[in-house]
C-alpha cells in the first residue's frame, strides 16, 4: 500500500489575517504611546524652560512642540484607520531625531560637573527608544529605528568627544558599557517583535484549523441522522432474516446473531462519536453537570440485559455524586456502557462474569473504577491507555471503543488509567471533574453498596 500523499497546507489566507491582526495591534500600541510621548514632551519644555540655559529653551522647545504636533496628528487619526508603516518609520525616525538634538544641548551648555555625555542620565534615554521601538511589531521598523539610534548616538559622542573631550573622566569605559547596553536592548526588541508576530501567526494557522475543523465536525453532524437510519433498516433487516430463516438451519441463525451484534455495536459507535462530534463542535467551556448515578444505572441496565451470566456490583459514594461530561448525559451513558460492555465481552474468548464498579467522590474529582474477573487487556492496550485504536484480540474489534472512551473522558477534562490485576482481570480507572459547588459531592449517608443482576432491577 502506498503511503497517503503529504497535505501541504496554504497558509496565505491566515498569515494575511496575522497581518491584519498586527497591524491594528501596532496601530492601537502607537496611538497609546503618542499620548505618552505628548505628555512627555510638555513635561521636557517645562524642565528646559525653568532649569536650563534661555538659549536651550529656545532651541529644544520648538523640536520638543515639532514632536507633540505629530503625536496629536496620530491621536486625532479615526481609530478605525489603520497606520501604515511608513507612519511608523516616520515615527521611529522622529523619536531618534529629536533624542539626539534635545542630547546635544547636555553637550553645548554642560553643566558644571560635566564628565562627559556616556555618564549623564539623559543619555539612557536612547536606550528607552530602542526599547520602544519594538512596540512597533514590525521587524523593519525595529531595525530602523535601533539602526537610527545607534548611529546618532555615535554622532553625539563624537560631538561631544571634539567640543567637551577635556572634560571626559573614565569616557571610554563608559561608552563600552552604554553601548554594550544600546546592544542588548537592540537584540531584545527584535527578539521580542519576531516572537510576537510568530506566536500571533501560529495563533491565526491555529484558529483556522480550528474552525475548519469544526466545520467538518458540523458536516458529520448532518449526516448523521442518514448514518442512524442505514443502521436502523440494517437492523430490520437481519431481524426479518432471523424470523423467516428455516429453524432446521442453526448456523445460519447463528452469523445473523452475530451480525446482529456487530450491527448494535456499530450503531453504539455511531451514537458515542456524534454526542463527541457535538461536544467538540461546540465552545471550550460547554461542560455539562450531570448526575453520575442515573446514567450509570442505565448503563447497567443496558449490559445486564444483552450478557446473561454477568454480575455487576456498584458502590457510588455519594450516591448524588454530579460530573462535568462534554455532550450531557447521553455522552456519559454511553461511556459507561462502552467500558461495561467492553469488561462483558473479555478478550471474545474467555469473558467476566462480575464486574465491580466503585465510585469515590473527593476534592471536587470524581474516580470511577471498572474492575472484573476475566482475561484482562493485552500488552498493546495498556501501552496505548486509550490513546489510538488499537486492535484486541476480540474478533471483529475495530479498536474504536476504548479510544472513544478515552477522548471523552479527556475533552472533559479527565483522565483514563487502563491496567490490569495482579490476581486476574482488567482495571480502567477514571477520574472526572465536579462543578465547583460543594454540596456536589455531599452524601449525608455514607457509602452504599449494591449487588445487580439481571432479576434485580435498579432503584
């Protein structure tokens, strides 16, 4: 058999959504730090006007007013509109421009302890850009804007290196540090942009698998009202071919039971993977809060009638014991039917002639424990533990129904152990979640034990 053909998925269609996603992210992250870079702005006017030099006022207060002029140009944009990058080079630009010609008045009106523009704080301002710049999202305009800063950075010590080197104490090994610093927040804002915009990419490749997914899921969803009635005519069918088939005729009455069997098998199948389709077609969070106790009666009832010669033993505490279970009440009937039913049959050979079924209740878990009497899993189904299908020794096994088990028993946010007895017998242990409410798992009398049979029937 050839090997099925590799899918190679186009991607366009999600990476132009990522894009579009990111575009209004950057769009949004830049109008909210135009406010700030206003605000900013004002507030380095009023320090130039009242601490320094007139000549400095003078200089620095119409880039600074340049600067809140484009920051309101930003903010008074429609917020619908979104930025293009080139308002984003633009501003990336401006923030470097106007850093160096505010720095460069350190350089001409010093101080009096001047020792150098590398260890002075208005120098790590450069840094904060670069920093800034990677809020942008967009990797070109990160590496624009790091490229903008470090070189009118290089500019300014060169400047001031001519115009103030008399002055300098220690400046080569501060410019060592400063730029070592430059360096890493350079790296550290590309680091961050291109991991954003992978996990956004992957994110949107995500959620569109997702929605196709469930798309397909609705798909099989309509179908399956013609799935059930194929199942049902079939069913009429071999019950017609029973009831006209000669009574001399033993062998063939015996494959029509058999095929009856497969039949009803099949028709549980088809009923577990539609409440399961239905459950993961619909939200995350559509868990359903269903007494544990009646669906576990129905199971019982159910498997009772159809292997004579089973004994099922039950102990529930507490009897009003209630779990989460995705697709309701029929999902989780039909999960205890599937593992009863499983223990029933045995291996196709050598079959259980009692099962015991014990559920705990405790620290808002739920553990439901299947043990019985008869040949016990083979090696490859409990190294499997309801991960895949897995074929069993049972003639005609699809391997369908533990899997099934398990992938509704984890959709709900449980967990499945398959494993079997040191004294003989398989062991399936699984552990459900409550709703938070406490009085959930309250029984006021205690644990209750109750032997069935098929002449017994359930309260």
């Amino acid at each position: 058999m050839r090997p099925a053909p590799e899918v190679k998925l186009d991607h366009a269609e999600t990476d132009l959504e990522a894009e579009q996603l990111l575009a209004r992210a950057a769009t949004s992250v830049e109008r909210a730090y135009s406010a700030g870079r206003a605000v900013f702005s004002g507030l380095l006017v009023l320090r130039h006007a009242l601490t320094c030099p007139v000549a400095d006022a003078w200089f620095v207060s119409p880039i600074l007013l340049l600067l809140t002029g484009f920051s309101a140009c930003v903010l008074l944009r429609p917020k619908d509109r979104v930025l293009s990058r080139s308002w984003l080079r633009f501003s990336v630009l401006l923030d470097a421009a106007v850093c160096a010609a505010v720095l460069s008045t350190v350089a001409v009106w010093p101080p009096a302890d001047y020792a150098g523009l590398p260890g002075t704080p208005e120098f790590a301002a450069i840094l904060l850009l670069i920093l800034a710049t990677s809020l942008r999202l967009y990797v070109d305009v990160v590496l624009l804007g790091v490229a903008a800063n470090l070189l009118l950075s290089l500019g300014l010590l060169g400047f001031d290196l001519a115009y103030n080197g008399a002055m300098w104490q220690d400046g080569m090994r501060r410019v060592s540090i400063v730029f070592v610093y430059f360096v890493g927040g350079s790296i550290l804002a590309y680091l961050f942009v291109a991991r954003t915009r992978s996990l956004v990419r992957a994110a949107a490749r995500a959620a569109y698998h997702a929605l196709q997914s469930k798309k397909s899921i609705e798909s099989v969803l309509r179908a399956q009202h013609d799935a059930r009635s194929l199942v049902s005519a079939l069913t009429l069918r071999i019950d017609r071919l029973m009831r006209d088939s000669p009574r001399g005729a033993p062998f063939l009455a015996d494959h029509l039971t058999q095929l009856n069997d497969c039949v009803q098998e099949l028709a549980n199948h088809v009923s577990l993977a539609m409440n399961l389709a239905r459950a993961d077609s619909s939200s995350p969070e559509a868990l359903v809060s269903v007494p544990l106790r009646p669906a576990l009666d129905l199971a019982i009832r159910s498997v009772l009638r159809d292997y004579e010669g089973v004994t099922i033993e039950v102990s529930v505490r507490p009897e009003a014991a209630v779990v989460l279970m995705k697709g309701g009440a029929d999902a989780l009937q039909q999960l205890f039917t599937r593992l009863l039913t499983n223990a029933a049959q045995g291996d196709g050979g050598a079959r259980a002639s009692r099962i015991e079924v014990r559920v705990v209740a405790a620290r808002g878990r739920v553990n439901v424990s299947i043990l019985d009497d008869g040949p016990g899993f083979p090696e490859t189904v409990i190294e499997n533990q309801a991960a895949r299908p897995v074929l069993s020794r049972k003639p005609h096994s699809s391997g369908l129904g533990l899997w099934l088990v398990g992938h509704a028993t984890r959709t709900s946010g449980g967990t499945i152990a398959l494993s079997n007895e040191a004294a003989g017998g398989a062991s399936i242990v699984i552990e459900l979640a409550t709703p938070a409410a406490p009085e959930s798992v309250r029984d006021p009398r205690g644990q209750k034990f109750l032997p069935l049979s098929d002449r017994s029937p359930l309260d």
